[in-house]
C-alpha cells in the first residue's frame, strides 16, 4: 500500500517545489509507474545474459538476489537465468545468517555472487529492509554474508 | 553571489519532515538532449557520515517505466518514507545512505518527473536510449558534482533494471575503454528479482506458482504452451489469456509479495 502514498506526496505543490521542479514542467499527474511509457516500449533484449559475460570478462563485481516470496520475477526464473550462464560454482551453497535467523541463502560462482532473500516480495528492502541494508553493505564492501 | 547548479540543487527541510537529518541531499534536472529537450529528474542522497569516503551508488527502478523517486526512496531504501497520510514524512532506520552516498533516477523520460519537450519521445523510449540518455546524464551530473569523479561507483536496483543495469554498465565500460577515462568508476553492479533473459525467465515464473501450489496443472501445461517462448513484457494475445487463467487461480494475493495481503 505504500506506493498510494507515494501517489499522494509527490503530487503537493510544496513537495515539488521542495524539489526544485518547475511547474511548467511538473507532470499534470505525477505517478510511479507511466503506462504510456510501458505499453510503448519499444526495444526490449530478450536476454541480457551475453551482457553478464562481457561484464565478468571485464571484471566488473557482479551480484544478483532475489526475494524468495515474489511471484513477478521469482527466484525459479533467476536461477535459471544463472544456470543458463554456465559459471562454475567457486564456494558451498548454504545459508547467511542475520541475528541468528537465516537470511537465505547464497552461492559464489566464477564472477557473480546469488543470495536469496527469506521471505522478501519483489521489492526486497520494503518487506525485509534490515537483512537488505546487510546484503547491501556486504555488496559494497565486497565480503561475503555471515554464513555462520 | 551567484549559486552553483550544485547549490541551487540543494534541498531544505522536506514538507512534512518533523525530524533533523545530519546528511545534505540534492535534487534537480540534467538535460540529455539539448536538440528535443530531454531532461531526466534525480535525487541524490549524500552518506549520513563523512560522504567523502563513502562510494556512490546509482539505483534504479524498473517497470519499464516506473519512479526510483517513488519506489526507491520513498519506500524502499531512501531515508525520506511517507506515512499513510500522504502528507508526513518518518525517518527509515535502515536507509541505504547509512553506507553509501544514494543517487536515484528517474528514467527514461516520462518516468516521474523526468520530461521531454518532444513529446513523441514519451512513445519511442525502450533498452537502447534509456541507456545511451543514462550514460549522458551521469558524465553532465559528475560536472556539477566534480566531487564524484572517479569515485567508486555501483549501480542497484530491481525488476526490469535487471536489463536496464548491465546495459547501462556496459556502455559505461564501453565509453571508458573508448575514452581511456575513468569519470565513472563502474566497479559493481547488483540486481534483485530481475529480468535477465525471456525463455528462463518465463520458465522459472510458471514453475514457481507450480510448486508453490498457487494454480492447477492444467493451466500450468498451458502457461508453459502459449507463453514458453513469448517476450516477458508484451505478450501475445493467447499468453496474456493464459496468464488471466492464472492469476485467477492464484486469487486475490500481491503477486510482488505473496504472503503479505494484498492491499485493499
């Protein structure tokens, strides 16, 4: 529900004049999604994954997640995804640890690093901000998760 | 005296913030496309602490064409969330800007308040110039920042910037090796429940409400027959029917949370 209060926020005068957006060019309705946007979308890459092999070549620190509780992108279509780039594994599945609960789980492979999220939707940081602020700060410094 | 871009970019206290933070943050436009007047709307986010060591991470929504201003920040990993009235703002405990100086935008244009003065662009967006008009704005914003350049430098986000992502991490690659510059200091880059390719994609959607139990067999051989092959976003018309069987049989649920209750 929070997206409807979003809706209403950004669309107060004050809040965009806060945020130096000119009426003349503030939308008549601000909105978080644009459907006309969407439904022209025009050049759309059925894959992305010859991108990920150019990017690991180039030695780029990559890592993909997923909240294990959405059912837009689930974490099915991820690991297939991953398994479709055919990295070997570099560690031991199992699971990360926050506060002495399990996060998810994680695997490292050649170039890439999976986490799952327990019980995150699509949005991850919104249902489970805290163990997202960790895998943020392990992404960021590079470190693996608490496997312990 | 004359202000900066920088410093007239400066936010004050927020309508509806009752509360202090300890971080400065900035919000403006960066024009793309001088000739049909592209300007793309961002939000930077400096680090609660000492924002000159921290790195700085570009997140980015999906949709195609939804805010990073209104997902991102406003409910996800921005300091700035908003309270069911719509009007008052709450503290998020565990904002990013904790660990990282958090740079949001909204792209392409169309998206939030980013704009075109050409109004067919709001019709010709797609993969390619969202990311050619992403790479622009990030080498004119490090010019108002200069602080930036060469600072380490991530891209985050989720959904369909899993294509937006690496697409915008390779032309930035590409420009570096081109150039021999390193303005933009790619050193990373994370994706969360994101599109990366079509056929798995698909594949892993319809075997996850499969094993989840959330519809039948039937229209589980049926997604896997009309929609196998089809593109994620905008598919034909027999998926999209498919796909109605479904979420019928999956019922009244938040399919982007499917154990939270779907929002009435």
């Amino acid at each position: 529900c929070t997206e409807k209060h979003s809706k209403v926020y950004f669309n107060l005068p004050e809040v965009q004049r806060a945020l130096h957006v000119p009426p003349e060019v503030a939308p008549s309705k601000w909105d978080t999604c644009n459907y006309v946007v969407n439904e022209n979308w025009n050049d759309c890459a059925s894959s992305v994954l010859d991108i990920y092999h150019e990017l690991i070549a180039a030695g780029i620190r990559i890592w993909v997640f997923s909240g294990d509780a959405d059912a837009v992108v689930p974490v099915t279509s991820t690991r297939y995804s991953i398994d479709a780039l055919n990295l070997s594994t570099t560690s031991p599945y199992g699971p990360w640890y926050i506060d002495g609960q399990v996060g998810g789980w994680t695997q490292q492979y050649a170039g890439l690093n999976f986490v799952t999220v327990r019980g995150a939707g699509h949005e991850v940081p919104l249902h489970r901000p805290k163990e997202a602020l960790a895998l943020f700060k392990a992404f960021i410094s590079g470190t693996p998760l608490l496997s312990t | 005296s004359v202000l900066s871009e920088k410093e007239q970019n400066k936010v004050s206290k927020l309508p509806g913030q009752n509360f202090n933070v300890n971080f400065a943050h900035y919000s403006g436009f960066v024009t793309t496309n001088e000739k049909l007047g592209r300007a793309l709307f961002y939000w930077l986010i400096e680090a609660a602490e000492d924002p000159a060591s921290k790195p700085l991470v570009l997140w980015l929504n999906g949709g195609p064409g939804c805010s990073s201003v209104g997902f991102g920040e406003a409910e996800e990993i921005g300091p700035f969330h908003i309270k069911p009235d719509g009007k008052t703002l709450y503290l998020n405990q565990y904002s990013w800007n904790q660990a990282a100086n958090i740079l949001f935008l909204d792209a392409p244009v169309g998206v939030g308040f980013s704009y075109s003065n050409t109004s067919s662009d709001l019709l010709t967006n797609g993969d390619k110039r969202t990311a050619q008009d992403s790479l622009t704005f990030l080498l004119k914003w490090v010019e108002r920042y200069p602080e930036y350049k060469g600072r380490e430098f991530y891209i985050v986000g989720e959904s369909y910037a899993g294509h937006y992502i690496p697409q915008l991490s390779q032309a930035i690659v590409r420009h570096n090796q081109a150039s021999g510059e390193n303005t933009i200091n790619l050193k990373g880059y994370m994706v969360g429940n994101g599109l990366m390719d079509d056929r798995q994609d698909q594949l892993g959607l319809f075997q996850y409400i499969w094993t989840l139990g959330f519809i039948s067999d039937q229209t589980y051989t049926l997604l896997k027959l009309q929609c196998g092959l089809e593109p994620f976003i905008h598919s034909s018309e027999a998926c999209n029917n498919a796909l109605e069987i479904s979420y019928k049989e999956m019922g009244n649920i938040d399919h982007y949370s499917v154990f939270t209750p779907a929002c009435v």
